[in-house]
C-alpha cells in the first residue's frame, strides 16, 4: 500500500515538473507548479522510503 502511495508522490511531482517546465510565460502556472512541489516535498517527508535490510 505505501508503494502506492509513494507512486502516486511521483506522479503528481512528475506533473509538477513538467508544468512549471511548460509554463515559462506564464507565471501562475508557474507559481501554483512550484506550490505543489512544497506539497510533493511534505508528502515525501511523512511517507518515507522502507528500507528492508538484507540477510
């Protein structure tokens, strides 16, 4: 289930990215691009990475 979550974190900072990329003339886009990225940033924070310890 985190897997998921984690995925749907990339995703949505994929989108992020390539809007704020796109959006070079227009500065709200830009803004609200860069707004989610916070967001992604937090997200990432509370969801972190398992990491499973080999044998």
């Amino acid at each position: 289930m985190m897997e998921q979550i984690r995925q749907q974190i990339r995703m949505i900072e994929d989108s992020a990215t390539q809007l704020k990329t796109l959006a070079q003339d227009n500065p709200a886009i830009r803004k609200n691009a860069e707004i989610i990225l916070a967001f992604v940033y937090l997200l990432k924070f509370i969801t972190p990475e398992t990491i499973q310890e080999e044998n």
